[in-house]
C-alpha cells in the first residue's frame, strides 16, 4: 500500500508548485515509509509514497512507460488480486512487462484498455495516469473504496490526494464545515454521505467511479453497480458457488513479498479466512502468524448486548490452537486508548468511532512490529447477512438508517440555532430515502427479498464503507497493508442474488457463509453467534473520557464548549449506557467522540460557516 497525491493544471504551469506537492507528500509518509517519488513536468506534479508489498526491489513510482510512440505516468495505491490473468491477456498485446508489481499491469492496462481498465481490475486501488499524448489525466477507484481518494479544485488546477490532510497542506484549501458537514457530523458520523468529505469542496472520487481531467473539467463516471438478477439454481448450487467464491478470495489475498498474518477473533468471519489461510501456510511448510486484541480489564467487566453477546478471548485462544497457528494476543489498556484518541482524529481526518478507532490503531503499531500485510474479515456481514437489521423487520420500517437506534443522541447536545436539527433532520432522511430508492430490486422478488435487498445495499454503501475507512486509516498509520478478502465484488454480485431464505435458514445469521464452510471450522466456531470488533468494558474509561472532556469544556477558545448545550449534555451524562450507533458505539464513545471532536476543531482549524 502507498499514498498518491498530485497537482493537475494544463493551464498554468506556474500552480504546480514543487515544495507544496513535497509538503502535501510528507503529511502521508505515514502510508509508505519505505521509498517515494516525485514526477513533475509543464502540467502535472505526481508524488508518492511506498509501503512495499509486492516486487520489493522494483516498482518505484512514479512509474513511465511508452507504448506505441506514446508516454504514460502512474502513481498508484492498492493491489490486484487478478494479475496473472491480467498479465497474461496484456503479454497478448504485444506488452513486455519489466518488473513483477501490479503497479506497471495497472499502467498497462490503461494504456491499452483506456476508461474500461478500472472493470478490468479486481482488487483495491486509487490511481492517477497521465497521459501525455492525450493531455489528459485518468483517476480511478475501487468498487468499494477500500483504498481513499480525495480532491478539491483551485482555480485552474486539480488537486488530489489519499487523504484529506494532503490536500489542506495547499495554502488555497481551508477546512470550512457548512450545514451539510455540521449535519453528517451530528447524524451520520463515522458514515458520511458518499462524494463527500464532511469539509466544503473537498470531495471523494465515489467508489466504483474513474474520472478524467481534460480542459479543466474533471468528469466523473460509475464502472460498476450492484445488479439485481434472477437466481438461477439451488441451495446446493448456492452453497458450492459461495464456498468457491470465498476460497478462491482468500487465496488471492494471501500472496505478498512481505510477512503476512491474520487478524483472528474467534468469530466466524476471521475464522474462515484464518484456517483457508492457515491449511495454505502449513501445504507450503510454513506456519501462518494470528492475532486477537484484547483490552485489560475486560474479563472483569464484560457486559453483554444483543450486538455484542460474548467476548472473543476464549474463541481465539481456541481456533488458534485448533488451526496451529503462531498466535498473538494484543492487550490493550485504557490509557492506551484514551491517548490515541487524538491520533486517531489525525489519521482519520475527522472524528470517527473513538476507542474503536484508537484501539486499532494501536494494535495495528504492535502488528508492524512482526508483520506487514494481514488479512481481516470485515464486509461478511454486510454481504451475507449478519447485522439484526437484516432480521428485524421494525429496524427496516424507520426512515432513517437502521444502524443510528437513535439519530436524536448526539446532535441534541448542541445550540440549535447552529446546527438546526430539524432542517438537518429532514436532509438525512431525504438521503436515506433516495439510497433505498438506488436500490436494485426485481418484480418477482418476495417481501423477505426485498427487505434482504435494502438491507444489503444500505450497508455496503454506507455502514461498510466507513468500517473499511477505519481499517484503512488506523492501519495504514503504521505502515500495515489489511486485506478484506470478503470485499470481492464477485462474492457481493453473486450473494445479493441468493434467496434471503438460504442466508437465513433457520433462523441462523448467515447460515449460506456457514454452510458453505462447515468443513473448515469446528463446531464451536462455525455455530457462534455473530459478535463485532471488542471494545473495552471497564468502567474506568468512561471516568477518564468524561475528566478529559469536561477539561476541555474549560477552555474559552473551544469551539465544543460554545456550541454545546451544557445542561443537555449533563442529561446526557446521567443517561445508562445505551447502544446508540452500530454496534458498539454507546455513552463512554460518545464521550470520547466528543473529546475528538474537540480536538479536531482545533487541530484542523475548522471554520464552521
């Protein structure tokens, strides 16, 4: 993995200014720390940083290649899970590859498949070509925007980056928040509504979208959408298909020049990754490496929830003694957590999920330490079923996304006449309706279907893309590449067309996914009920989160403490602890959301308009 940011101007050389393109460069050096590069010429300024996966001794970008009396330069982050096949076909169009990397098989297959190259690619990716014959610039990003890109226009020139940071290291580009922002923060946050980036006129290249940048005009265009289509065969057919789908996933993911492991909780998610993984190590001799997180304190504390119904210490002490894998276990403490809240808000841009965020960031350091890639089981939820509002009929029936249990919490501790909670109310669900009315349905689907259908697509357009957005971030500040093998459009596509009665069969979350794969995991694992990410129980770090933000509220200069509603947030304070968000966000996440809210007013000079 790597970052890429870039300045485009055909009309004024004079804007591709060399010490901003480097400054905007330094703020991802994070993203890859082991080379970078700089391509400047009289109408682009490419700049990336690489975290070395593939080729390690090769694939230096920014990459030049001519073919056929024409000049290409890429900058490119992700990897391609298809690059055999693609090489292959590519050989067969006269190319000569010189290097190993996906790098120069995605600059080729722009060259010779031009705007259809993005569908070609089966993978994470956000890239830049320029194409100098053309005088033109191509951008393009993943179906499910596994990997981040942003960008902002100034003037004449075209500015994009991996990350927000970048692109507010211009001195032309200030971090505003209009109402729009002020809404996604306090109704929707850590989604936010897809395009966007919360902060005015910084927006996101949408996932499964290429642009290009021709004549000052950057004209975006949608790749690749999920299709609703006839299921044709049997629950057989269904099972053998998916169990296909998700292998040959996995074994894709699991090639890399550098060391590779698993993040293993017990559940049944990491699990199937971890034993395909683990049976593919020990048929080449070796011993997969696995970690589970834990938090000290919690086997004192733990509480459980209908989203949250057990802890995964035991589970993945079990499948990795099962599976004889070299397992890890990472404990993490409340002060580490509570201290990374901060750099959390840093390398997400915003302020995401509070301790969720913080823990995985702080994992992720302790995985670099003996690792560089793993593989996560993030989005088989989203896909195959497992969230209760797939189940629930009454948490489809609001009209309002089913995660927020509560869209009231949070936006009713501040000054109303700043954040206007009814207009805002009513923008949010106007989104949420549009988005179901996106959805793609067929006449002869049935109510369960149908149900089944929103629920798919609400999730992966929104509640996945901000769980792929945490794992990118927090792992990416340490330099660790996490793979999602079940963020395969193939598995999505093939998935969102299978009766909703074999994904539910009896009653069972997900039972398709666990019928597909009985054969990999003991019973104790395949028959788990679903639990989510760990977070921490000890009642210590609501104590501490609630110290800190009731210091913060000290400061005069805070922008927190003049928009917020003293006496609603002292309510709030008294209130049980309650699930509000998800899964896992409930009081002390909100407390500490706060806190990074706080901090992020701060840090990133936010001017609320």
């Amino acid at each position: 993995m790597c970052s890429i940011c870039g300045i485009i101007d055909f009309k004024n050389k004079d804007n591709l200014n060399k010490d901003i393109l480097l400054e905007m460069g330094k703020e991802l050096s994070h993203r890859g720390p082991d080379q970078n590069g700089v391509f400047i010429n009289d109408k682009v300024a490419f700049q990336h940083n690489r975290l070395a996966i593939m080729d390690l001794e090769n694939g230096l970008q920014p990459m030049t290649r001519y073919f056929q009396g024409n000049e290409y330069t890429i900058i490119y982050n992700g990897e391609i899970y298809n690059t055999p096949e693609l090489k292959s076909e590519l050989e067969s169009y006269g190319i000569e590859f010189k290097t190993n990397c996906d790098t120069e098989v995605v600059l080729y297959s722009y060259i010779v498949f031009k705007e259809e190259c993005a569908e070609k690619l089966n993978g994470i990716f956000a890239f830049a070509v320029f194409d100098k014959n053309n005088n033109e610039v191509y951008i393009a990003r993943d179906r499910f925007g596994i990997k981040p890109l942003f960008y902002t226009q100034v003037g004449t020139s075209l500015l994009f980056a991996s990350e927000i940071k970048a692109l507010l290291k211009h001195p032309k580009v200030n971090a505003n928040l209009d109402k729009e922002g002020l809404w996604q923060l306090f109704y929707l946050a850590p989604m936010k509504i897809s395009g966007t980036s919360v902060f005015k006129d910084i927006h996101e290249v949408k996932p499964a979208h290429f642009g290009i940048y021709k004549d000052n005009h950057f004209d975006l265009k949608q790749y690749w959408n999920l299709e609703a289509k006839e299921f044709v065969g049997t629950e057989k057919d269904a099972i053998e298909n998916t169990r296909y789908l998700v292998t040959d996933a996995i074994n894709r993911q699991l090639v890399s020049d550098a060391p590779l492991s698993t993040f293993l909780s017990g559940g049944l998610d990491s699990s199937i990754i971890s034993s395909v993984a683990s049976q593919k190590y020990k048929n080449e001799g070796n011993i997969l490496g696995t970690y589970s997180f834990e938090y000290k304190g919690n086997k004192e504390n733990f509480k459980n929830t209908i989203f949250q119904p057990q802890s995964d210490d035991e589970y993945a002490r079990y499948l990795a003694h099962y599976l004889g894998t070299d397992h890890r276990i990472l404990t993490a403490d409340i002060s580490d957590i509570t201290s990374l809240l901060f750099d959390a808000v840093k390398y997400r841009d915003l302020p995401g999920m509070a301790d969720i965020d913080s823990s995985l960031l702080y994992y992720c350091s302790k995985v670099k330490e003996h690792h560089t890639v793993a593989l996560s089981g993030e989005c088989a939820d989203e896909i195959f079923g497992g969230y209760p509002w797939f189940y629930r009929k009454e948490m489809l029936e609001r009209d309002f996304f089913p995660w927020i249990h509560d869209p009231h919490t949070r936006i009713s501790l501040f000054d109303d006449t700043i954040v206007k909670r009814k207009e805002g109310y009513e923008f949010v669900k106007e989104v949420y309706k549009n988005s179901v009315n996106e959805c793609s349905m067929l006449d002869s689907d049935n109510a369960s279907m149908k149900q089944s259908r929103i629920a798919t697509w609400l999730s992966t357009q929104y509640f996945m893309t901000s769980l792929l957005e945490r794992k990118d971030r927090m792992s990416m500040a340490s330099g660790v590449e996490v793979r999602v093998p079940f963020a395969d459009h193939r598995i999505l596509e093939y998935v969102f067309n299978v009766p909703w009665e074999y994904k539910f069969e009896n009653g069972v979350e997900k039972s398709l996914l666990r019928n597909a794969m009985h054969d990999c995991l003991p019973d104790k694992i395949l028959n788990r009920k679903k639990s989510p990410y760990p977070k921490t129980h000890n009642p210590q770090y609501e104590e501490l989160v609630t110290k800190l933000l009731r210091e913060k509220l000290k400061n005069p200069n805070s922008i927190l403490a003049n928009i917020i509603d003293s006496h609603a947030l002292d309510n709030i304070l008294q209130y049980e602890n309650i699930t509000w968000f998800g899964q896992l966000m409930s009081k002390p996440q909100l407390i500490a959301w706060l806190v990074q809210l706080d901090y992020w007013f701060d840090l990133y000079n936010i001017n609320i308009l």
